[in-house]
C-alpha cells in the first residue's frame, strides 16, 4: 500500500534542533534590552534609586523607630508606647499641635487671598508688568533664614521699624514676639512675607488660561466687575485654588525656620509648632523613637485632611466647560 504525499513529506523532513533553556532566557533578554520599556527603566533608574536610598528606605526606617525606645546608643522595641506617650501624656504634643492648626488656620486663608489678589494685579495688561512681577516674586527668593533675621527686627519692640512707625501714629505698639498673646500672631503676619512667590505664579498661570470668550460672553449677560469675577473667574480657578489650597495646609503644617529662628518656640511655648517639638525631641533630647512617632503622626493628619479636600473638592472645584470634578 503506498504512503499518502503528507505522511511521506513528514517522514522526509529534517527536524528542527530546539532551543536550550539558557539560549530562550537569552533572547528574552535581548528582547527587552530592545523594549521601549527597558529604556525608560533605565533614564528614570538614577530617581528610582535616589528615592529608594533617601525617601523610602528614610520612612520605612522611621516608622520602624516609632515603635522604638532609641537615643542613639541603644535600641529597644516598646510597642505603641511613644503614640501612647503622646497622645496622653505629653501637654506639649497637644500644644505644639494646637499652635500649628492655629497657625494654619489664619495663615493658608491670608495668604491664598493676598496671592490671588497681587495676581489679579499682574495680570493687567499694561506697560512694564514683567518688570511688576519680577518685583513682587523678589521677596519670595530670600533665604528663610534671613527673613526670619529682617522680621525679628521688625518686630522688636523698642529699635522695630513696625512699632516706631505705629508711633508716629500715636499708637504704643505690642512687644510681638516677646508677648505670649502676640507672638503667634507676628508669625501668621511674617508668613504673609511670601505671598508673592510661587502660589502667585501658580494663580497668575491659572487666569491667564482662563478664555477672553468667557468674558465677553458673561458681558453679553450683564456680568462684569464683581459679578464677572464671581461667575467666571472663580469657577474656572477653582482647580488653581485647590491646588495651592492643598500645598499651603501641607507647608503651613511643616512650618519650623521662622518659630526656630524668631521665637525658638516661646515664649511660654506660644510658637512651639508641631515640626519644632519633633526637632527638639530628635536633635535635643535624642529621643528618636518619639521623634520618628510623631513625624508619622503628622503624616496621617495631613493624610486625613488631604483625603477631605479631594472628597469635598467636588462639590466647588469647576474644569473647564463648567464641570464638577
């Protein structure tokens, strides 16, 4: 019986060697050596390390010490006893924590006001306002350290050039910073030192995005001036101002060179704010387990509040064509 073509042509045909493991893992390799992904690996791999070795290996390292007893010559695992301390046992915790939600309080409204404000201003168009908003950003590329210096003198009660001219006026100025019931207060007034700086860049980008047609079409309808500004400005600034919103609680809550410089935390522990209780108790006291607790601490409320503005956000926050986040 003769064999059908196929079974012959099969029998004939030379069998193909298979490739050894070892040569498959090579041309995987050389596969992704070619990849797009493998690039874009590599380019970014200098910022995946350096955030490995400097931020996330720092935190993890840190939440592990916060559950330490650990003043750098011993080390010793308590369990929740630095929350515990601090959360019932350590008046300054709360203080501290109370000065800084004061603080923020008054200091994140002041100044996304006066920075929205100063960038209506420069967003006039008329002669010379880059030479304008060269002026008012100046200030905010002053080293902090030396603010605090210019403002400590300011506010000196007797040589301060803010009580001499509130003389002039007839008016017996405070003694700021060495008053326990003003000290805080002249640190919210030095915070507003910055207002021309980067949240007003940010706001003077966000109006110049904003479309001339939405003017003129808001004109058409008898909306200009103040009613302009609060059917057509705010509604499409609304992402710029939840943006800048968001950046001052989390700096308004880290805030440490000023009450460092100005007050070191008096008097009567008046501007002792939350980052500068945790710098003492780390670099002073060395009681880094504490330290590392409440950095952690101020990790989660700053978590919660952020959490609650991108759930509320919603409800104010417009993108363009007139819709709700």
């Amino acid at each position: 019986m003769a064999e059908s073509p196929d079974v012959a042509k099969a029998q004939g045909a030379v069998a193909l060697p298979r490739s050894t493991p070892r040569e498959q893992t090579r041309a995987r390799r050389a596969s992704f050596l070619q990849s797009p992904n493998f690039w874009g690996y590599f380019f970014i791999s200098p910022w995946l390390i350096g955030f490995l070795i400097f931020t996330a290996g720092p935190m993890l390292a840190s939440l592990y010490l916060s559950f330490c007893k650990y003043d750098l010559y011993q080390l010793q695992w308590v369990g929740t006893k630095n929350y515990e301390i601090l959360l019932t046992r350590d008046p300054l915790f709360w203080k501290s924590l109370g000065n800084t939600a004061l603080y923020v309080l008054f200091s994140v409204p002041l100044g996304l006001t006066g920075s929205l404000l100063i960038a209506l201003l420069l967003n006039q168009k008329v002669k010379g306002m880059a030479w304008f908003r060269t002026l008012f950003y100046l200030p905010s590329l002053v080293p902090a350290v030396a603010s605090a210096l210019v403002w400590q003198w300011v506010f000196h009660p007797d040589a301060g050039i803010l009580n001499y001219s509130l003389s002039l006026i007839g008016i017996q100025g405070p003694k700021w910073l060495q008053d326990p019931d003003t000290a805080l207060a002249s640190l919210i007034i030095m915070s507003l030192w910055g207002i021309g700086g980067g949240r007003m860049i940010i706001f003077l980008a966000g109006l110049q995005g904003i479309s001339d047609e939405l003017y003129e079409a808001a004109s058409l309808d008898g909306a200009r001036g103040w009613a302009s500004f609060r059917h057509v400005t705010l509604p499409m600034l609304s992402p710029t101002i939840f943006f800048n919103l968001i950046l001052g609680i989390i700096g308004s809550f880290q805030v440490f060179t000023s009450a460092y410089v100005m007050t070191n935390g008096g008097p009567d522990n008046a501007t002792r704010m939350f980052v500068l209780y945790l710098y003492d108790n780390a670099f002073r006291y060395f009681k880094m387990g504490k330290a590392s607790a409440m950095a952690w601490c101020l990790f989660v409320l700053l978590l919660v509040f952020t959490v609650i503005q991108f759930k509320n956000a919603s409800k104010w926050v417009y993108y363009e064509g007139g819709e709700k986040e």
